[in-house]
C-alpha cells in the first residue's frame, strides 16, 4: 500500500509498505477524511520526539472498517468510524490509574506518528478496537467529523486542565484550531470573559464565534501587558496554552492570579527546558498551579465529544478553511500546516 510518510527527520515522501495485518482485538481502516496537524509539523521538521525512519505521518482520522480481528465485539467491516488521535491500552496498568493517554510509558497512547505508522495510509492498524473506536453520528459529515479526533479533544482538554468554573476570567495562548477549541470549551464551561491571543484574522473572526470576548494580537506587544492592562493588572483566573513560542509557560505564569491554573497542550517542539519566572510564581509560593497533558483518546471520549456536535453547541464546520479530495493531496495539505498562510485554520483531505 501507499503511504505518506517521515524519511529522517526534515524529510518526506511517499513510501510503499505491506498493509497492517489486525491482531485478536484491533481493526483495520480505510481513511475517509484525514487531516494533517501542527503535531506532524514538530515531529517532522523540529525532530521533537527524535529521528524516525519511513514512519507514515497523521493521526488525525475518520474511516471505514475494513477488517477486523476475532476478538472485536461492537464494530464490522462497513461502520464508519471515527478514530482518536490516542489510542490507549485499555488493559494496561497506566489506564487503571486514570492516565490512559501514557498506557505502556509517557506519551505511549500517542501511537499513530510516533510509535508505529499513522493515518496518511490507505489502510492503517487501530489497536484495541472496540475500546478506542467510535461510529460517526447521522449528520456529521467526515471532514467535519475528522476534527473530533484530535483538534476538539485537545482544546478541551486544555480546559479540563485549566479547570475553568463558571464566571472564570481565562486567557488562551494561541488560536489556531486546537486553541479556538479551547475557546469554545471554555465559553461552554461558562467563562466570563475570554482573551484570546492570536494574530490572523481568520482565527480571530473564528474565536469570537466560538466566544472569545477579548482578542489580544501579540504582535502588537507585549501580550501579558496587554492582558493585564484589560483586567487592570489583576490578571485571569485560568490560562490555557495552545500555542506561542517556548515562552509561554512563563507569559502563562504571569497572567494567571494566585490560586490559578494553567492547563498547558502545546507540544514544545525544541529547547532544553522551559522557564517560571521566580518572582511572579511567588517564589514558589503563590499556589500558580501548571498542568500540563496529551489529549485523552478512547471511544467514551469520542462517542461524548461528538454529541456536542449532533445537538449543534459545538459547530466544527469554521474550523475547516481548507478541502482537498484524494488522497494525492496529503503532501500539499501538510505544507498548509507547515507554511501557515494567513487564511489557513486547518485543512482536510477527503478521500
Ligand atoms: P497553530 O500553529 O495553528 O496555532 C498556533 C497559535 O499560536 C496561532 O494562533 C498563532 O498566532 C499563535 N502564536 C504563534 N506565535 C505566538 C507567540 N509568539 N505568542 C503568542 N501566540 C503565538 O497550532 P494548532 O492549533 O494546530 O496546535 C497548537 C499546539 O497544540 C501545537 O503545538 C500542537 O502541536 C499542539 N497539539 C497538542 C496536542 C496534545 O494532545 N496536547 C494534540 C494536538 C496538537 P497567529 O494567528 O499569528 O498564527
Ligand atoms: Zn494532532
């Protein structure tokens, strides 16, 4: 079969490989709509989680079962599926302790892209199916529905993190698509007011849709002194990281009040180490908590996730500027995600 995939690191190109074979309780699938993420952009050309060779990218997927193993009770070949970017281990000892997102080791649910051959396939291998699969709803089309795999339960993820209450000031770093997801999670968790820090004006029409109250170009300045003069120096309640350069954790640190939290989902894709300020962390002392985590996968978290779509509090149709169709055009769609352009959110390939 055909796949897209990392030569060595800084380098791409199509590859050929047998298809997977599905062991007692996994599946295989056929991609219907894919979608290339800043994630592949770190792995490939930053080299963030070290050399890989002829390893086929993406994790971002919805499909058709083709195949699947004798174990696997709930899904046929035919259902149409949506498929997490993490994949965990059900059984393993790391998902007993509420941490499935590390089952097998740190980051180990994150398999596709990273420890074996991801989504940008034309077949790929799911393990434990029936724990990590999820139907595609009625109404939901596959591009859109492509976006539950990754973008939404990330952003809400960084929310979780962050744990924001009812009335909570937040701040968001970053509005690409895994930030405006955390926008739209932080206005259902009932935020009061949302500063969202981002440039292009695509993302910046988007957030306000999803419900950012406050928009913060860091371009214009400093983004912390633009913040802190909005809220006259007090800060925010809750910061969620989806974006920025290394320095964020610190602007994080100093926007959030004493007693807040900042839930962190940037991947840092370089550097050694990432700084707290001293002062504004109280010294160690100003209960400024910093939580930081891999999106949660699994078929519960998709099957929930998707619901807010189906009953419309959640529209993902905004965050897709860019369709290709076919599955020649996974190259194009993934330099989308490297270059940037100003009118990009997130593009899908649709088979
Ligand atoms: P994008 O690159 O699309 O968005 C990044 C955002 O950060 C943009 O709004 C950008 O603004 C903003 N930004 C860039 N530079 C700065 C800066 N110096 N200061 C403040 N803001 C800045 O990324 P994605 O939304 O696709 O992904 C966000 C992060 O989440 C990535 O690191 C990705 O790898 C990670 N991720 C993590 C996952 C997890 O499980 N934890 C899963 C998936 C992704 P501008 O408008 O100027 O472009
Ligand atoms: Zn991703």
């Amino acid at each position: 079969m055909k796949g897209f995939a990392m030569l060595g690191i800084g380098k791409i190109g199509w590859i050929d490989k047998d298809a997977p074979k599905p062991g007692p309780l996994d599946a295989i699938v056929r991609p219907l709509a894919i979608a290339p993420c800043t994630s592949d952009v770190h792995t490939v050309w930053e080299g963030a989680i070290g050399e890989r060779t002829d390893m086929i990218l993406g994790h971002e997927a919805v499909g058709e079962v083709v195949e699947v193993g004798a174990l696997v009770k709930d899904f046929k070949p035919g259902d149409k599926v949506i498929v997490p970017a993490i994949t965990p281990d059900w059984n393993s000892v790391e998902a007993q302790a509420g941490y499935s997102m590390h089952s097998g080791g740190m980051l180990a649910g994150w398999k596709f892209s990273n420890f074996k051959d991801g989504v940008f396939a034309e077949f790929f291998h799911v393990n434990d199916a029936d724990g990590n699969l999820a139907l595609i709803p009625e109404g939901i089309e596959p591009a859109e529905a492509s976006m539950l795999s990754d973008m939404v339960p990330t952003g809400l993820h960084g929310v979780e993190l962050a744990d924001v209450q009812f009335g909570d000031t937040v701040a968001v770093i970053g509005i690409g698509p895994v930030g405006l997801m955390a926008v739209a999670g932080a206005a259902l968790r009932g935020a009061s007011h949302i500063y969202a820090v981002g440039s292009r004006k695509v993302c910046v029409d988007a957030a306000i849709k999803y419900g950012a109250t406050d928009i913060v170009n860091y371009r214009e300045g400093d983004l912390v002194e633009q913040i802190l003069d909005k809220t006259h120096g007090k800060g925010v309640d809750k910061v969620i990281i989806a974006g920025g350069n290394v320095d964020a954790l610190g602007q994080a640190v100093r926007l959030v009040k004493p007693g807040g939290r900042i839930g962190n989902v940037n991947y840092y894709g370089s550097g050694e180490s990432l700084c707290i300020p001293r002062v504004e962390w109280g010294c160690g002392m100003a209960h400024k908590i910093i939580a930081g985590g891999l999106m949660p996968g699994g078929r519960l978290r998709m099957e929930k996730l998707a619901t807010l779509v189906t009953t419309g509090r959640l529209d993902l149709r905004p965050l897709i500027t860019h369709r290709f169709n076919g599955f020649d055009h996974i190259e194009e769609a993934l330099m989308l995600m490297k270059d940037k352009p100003r009118d990009l959110i997130k593009p899908v390939v649709i088979m």
